[in-house]
C-alpha cells in the first residue's frame, strides 16, 4: 500500500526495566475526578458519572520522559495562563469493550505519572461559550508521561501519593484514593463509549492545586511506586 505521504509514526513510551516500548493508539483523560478539585474549578464535586476528553496521539503532543532527564517543552502559543495537572495515567494493553469493574484489572498493562499540560485561559473561553476544549488542552506537547511501570511488577495501584513541585515547591499533593471515580471504575465507565485496545492510555485526573507556570519554571511530577518525571518550560 502506497500513501501520498509519509504517515505519521506511532509513538513510544519507555517501559521500566525494557528495551520495548509501549506504542500509543488513543489518549483519553477524565475531567474533574478529585472533589478538591472539582471545588476549585468551581464545580460541585457531586459524584455524576464521568466524563472524557481526548489528546492527540502524535509526536507533537505526546512527550516520553526517560527516566532520570529532564525533558524541556516550549511555552506555548496563544496563552498567558499555561497550567499544570498532574496525573496518575494507565497504559491498556488487552482489547475490549463493556469491561465490568471487577475485570478492569485484566486489561491494565501497566502506569505511569503524566501531565496533563492545558492552556486555561482558552478552555475557559472554550467553556463559557460551550464550545469543545481542544484548543485548551489537545496542543503541541501538553502531554508529557515517564516511564510506564508493568501491572505485572507493581500490582493493582489503588492507593499512592500523588503529588507535584514547582521549582522545589509543593504545588499539589493528594493520594489516588481522593479519585471521585477510581481506576477500575473510570475503565468500566469508558468501555462503554469506546472499545478500549492495546495502546491506549488514560489520564485519571488531577489534585487540587493546579496552577500556571511560566518559561524558565521547573516541575517535579510524582506518583508513589512510579518513576516520576522533571520537565522544564522554556
């Protein structure tokens, strides 16, 4: 088969302990899933079903962080209010579609710590006006995730610290427990909108604490049991 161009390359997380890497199909995120943060936002933290948002599964967006490096990201265009979230993100690594909370555990490959980078200003403009949050959160780079850590070595995460710094400084800190809907039950939950298959990742949702970082900012993301990831804003 022949294309009028070169198709886009599928790109590859670093799997802890391998030479392999974990090849991306789809990203999917969850908006709101702490009630601290949901409070922040501004939102009553009540717990309705959750939804979803997606990233682009390109080079541009998607930014693998070796372990022990420090990755740096541009500043991007359009925004004077550029936010981290920090996220504990879950790789798929088994196909399948109406996954009952009780078998999510089998379709888990493995975790990793993410940041789910979004330019606030234009979400808020997107949202106040019902409109689609592309342009806030499916930019050029918002998607930078370390190493991911095997279900097979690691167990089921179901509790861990959480947590990320700013130039040293504590910024947000929770534990995955606060998750309005958990890791089984945000698997389950999106099954039934898309049939899941190996490749995909899952941003879970963010702490309280979010905030803006400006060009020359360090940030420390961190998950107890995972690698974590430095990325620096240039």
């Amino acid at each position: 088969m022949s294309f009028v161009f070169k198709p886009m390359p599928v790109v590859g997380i670093p799997i802890k302990d391998s030479d392999v890497l974990f090849p991306v199909r789809r990203i999917y995120c969850v908006g709101r899933n702490y009630a601290a943060h949901a409070r922040e936002m501004g939102f009553d933290p009540d717990r309705e079903p959750p939804f979803f948002f997606c990233k682009p599964n390109d080079a541009e967006s998607i930014v693998p962080v070796p372990a022990g490096e420090t990755v740096t990201i541009p500043y991007p265009p359009l925004t004077s209010n550029y936010h981290y979230e920090i996220e504990l993100v879950v790789a798929i690594g088994k196909d399948g579609k109406n996954i009952s909370v009780e078998q999510a555990a089998e379709y888990i490959y493995g975790y990793a710590v993410g940041l789910d980078m979004t330019r606030r200003d234009l979400q808020m403009a997107q949202r106040e006006k019902g409109r689609p949050w592309e342009v806030g959160k499916a930019f050029d780079y918002s998607a930078p995730v370390g190493p991911i850590h095997r279900l097979a070595d690691v167990g089921e995460l179901n509790a861990a610290d959480i947590h990320l710094t700013v130039n040293g400084e504590t910024q947000q800190r929770s534990d995955i427990t606060h998750l309005i809907w958990n890791v089984a039950e945000t698997i389950a939950n999106l099954s039934t909108l898309f049939e899941l298959k190996q490749g995909d990742l899952i941003f879970t949702g963010t702490p309280e604490g979010v905030g803006a970082v400006l060009p020359g900012d360090e940030m420390r993301a961190d998950v107890d049991g995972l690698t974590g990831i430095t990325v620096k804003v240039a």
